[in-house]
C-alpha cells in the first residue's frame, strides 16, 4: 500500500511546533531536537497507516472525522488530523492537558 501525503496546515508550521520546540528547548535543548526527529517519525507513521490514531470524539460537526495519535516517545503531545481522499492533513499538534474544546474554538482549522 502506497503512503498517503501528507499536508500540514500553515499553523502547525508557523506556530504549534515552533512553540512546542521552544517550550522543550527552555528546559532541555536536546529534548527539543529529539521532539522534532519524533514528530517526523510519527507523520511518517500516519502516511503508512492513517487509521491508526483514535477517533476524537465530539458533537461539533467542524471536527467530525478527526483523529488523534501521540508524538512518538512525546505521548503528552497529540496530534489531531483528518483523513481526507487525498491526504492526511495535519490540523493541531498540542500538549494533551491542553483544554482542547477551547483550542479547537478559539482556532478552528480546516
């Protein structure tokens, strides 16, 4: 089976790993690097496989369809994607003690 795409939203990008790589890197510069080769292993985990992450469960029709899986060796950072006919589009990654009903709110991503 051919691996899906990839397409990481702008944001997730621009923000959401910058500030998780800056959060880490406070603490423990390595630890930040290690998060990114993590977080590269875990895309590539979810082009291989796109089910593999759980369904998130919700009422809200803008976030029907969309997963969740755990950063490799990260399990407190998540990341939430939608499974899409031509794609795995990345939609948030974020630290699961998050409150992410109020995330998914206040950033609404598509």
């Amino acid at each position: 089976m051919a691996e899906a795409r990839i397409d990481q939203h702008s944001a997730v990008i621009e923000q959401d790993l910058p500030d998780i790589y800056s959060f880490i890197a406070e603490r423990d510069p390595a630890a930040a690097e290690r998060v990114l080769d993590a977080m590269e292993r875990t895309l590539r985990q979810l082009a291989r496989d796109p089910d593999c992450g759980a369904p998130y469960p919700t009422r809200n029709r803008k976030l029907r369809g969309l997963r969740m899986f755990p950063i490799s060796d990260f399990r407190n950072y998540l990341v939430f994607y939608r499974v899409e006919p031509a794609s795995i589009r990345i939609l948030y990654v974020t630290h699961g003690a998050r409150h992410l009903l109020r995330l998914f709110r206040r950033e609404p991503r598509e």
